[in-house]
C-alpha cells in the first residue's frame, strides 16, 4: 500500500474517533439539556396557570361582592314591601325583589362555578411545583454527574484534534482537502477499499483498467462513482469500509 493512502487511513481512522467522541458529548449534553427544557416548560405552565388562578380569585372575590350586595338590597325592598300602601307599588316593588333573587341565583352559580374551575389548577398548581423543585434537583446532580464525563471527552478531543493536525500535516494538501470533503460527505469513508473489481465505498463495479491500475500501487485514484479515494490490499484482509 503507498505510503499516502497508509496516511489517508490513519487520518481516517483519528477522524473516526473524533466524530465519535464529539456524538457522545453531544448525546451527554443532550440529556440535561432535555431536562433543562422540560423544567422550562413546567415553569411557564406555573406561571400560566398561576396567573389565571389569581384572575379567577378576583373574579370571584367581584363575584360574591356583588351577591352580598343584592342580599342586601332584597333585605332592604322586603321591609319596604311591610310599608307600602298601593297594591301597584305591591306589584313593583315585589317584581323588583323577584329581579333580584334572579341575579343573586346567577351570581352564587358564577362562584360556584369559579370555586370548582379553581379546584383542578390548584391541584396542578402543586404538583409542578414539585415536578419543578424535583427537576431543578435532577438538572444540578445531572450537571454535577456529566460535569467530569464532559471535562474528560473535551480533553480527549483535544488531544485528538492535535493528533489529526499532525496527520493531517503529512498529507499533500490537494488531496487532504479532497479527503476532508469526502469525509464529511459521505459519511466518514473517504478511503474505499477496491475488492474484487468493485468499490466498497459504493458497491458499484469499478472499470476493469482502472481496478488494475488501482492493484499497481502507482499513484492514488478514485472512484468514478463516489469520488472516494482507492485502496487495494494484496493480502485478503477484514473489510475495513
Ligand atoms: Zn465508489
């Protein structure tokens, strides 16, 4: 194998390791993130549901003002009804009491109804609240427990990306910026091993003369389909693509 494909593949290989390092980062960050959010939204539903409990307690409050100032005002008609003199005012004034007792009845209803609707959410109130108090536990031991898991992947990483800048050095640059482009694009296989006449980036038959002259060792090609950069082992190995 030429000394530059040998290179290519343990660029390969470092680039690997990183990309996988960087995924198991991304997926630890992840679950706190997860459980940041999750407290993001049991905080805005408090806050929403606390908000909506305090209008509801002021509509209420109106409410039952307003009932006991109709109780009050059929107290004060009933007694005027024992001085009335007229059988007309009777009838008026007995009409008003009558309009009155109606309001009252949808009024005790409305705070009936406001005191039963506060039931629930109260119940909700306090069951994120301590969804929220467990969480934000949760959130501080998760970040505490990631905490060191985190500082050793991001030193590992380092430590790899030092590893890739060296090999990266040994590269002819117009073939390292292919191989770069090749690595991300196709998902972390820029080295293709050509096996049997076929490619085993693609899986697709390679044109005969250029398998041959892929078995000669003589300079670096590529596939025509996948672009990917060829190597061939003259000892059967495992695949490594
Ligand atoms: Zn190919």
């Amino acid at each position: 194998m030429p000394e530059e494909i040998a290179r290519l593949m343990g660029l390969q290989g470092i680039d690997r390791q990183l990309q996988e390092l960087e995924q198991t980062l991304a997926t630890i960050a992840g679950n706190v993130e997860g459980l940041r959010e999750e407290n993001e939204r049991n905080q805005a539903e408090l806050q929403r549901l606390v908000e909506e409990d305090q209008q509801n307690s002021a509509a209420r409050k109106k409410a039952e003002k307003e009932l006991a100032e109709g109780e009050a005002r059929i107290r004060n008609k009933r007694m005027r009804l024992n001085l009335v003199r007229t059988d007309k005012e009777l009838q008026a004034l007995t009409h008003e009491v009558e309009a009155l007792k109606d309001t009252n009845l949808r009024l005790e209803s409305e705070v009936l109804a406001l005191t039963e609707a506060g039931d629930p959410r109260s119940a909700r109130i306090k069951e994120l609240g301590e969804a929220i108090a467990k969480g934000r536990a949760a959130l501080a031991e998760g970040e505490k427990e990631i905490a060191t898991q985190v500082e050793s992947l991001k030193s590992s990483i380092a430590e790899k990306r030092r590893e890739r800048d060296e090999a990266a050095a040994q590269i002819q640059p117009t073939l390292l910026q292919r191989y770069n482009t090749l690595f991300t694009r196709r998902q972390g296989t820029a080295v293709a091993l050509a096996k049997g006449g076929t490619c085993m980036g693609c899986r697709r038959l390679l044109p005969p003369q250029l398998f041959n002259e892929v078995q000669k060792h003589l300079q670096i090609h590529f596939c025509p389909n996948c672009q990917r950069i060829l190597y061939y082992e003259d000892k059967p190995a495992p695949e490594t693509t």
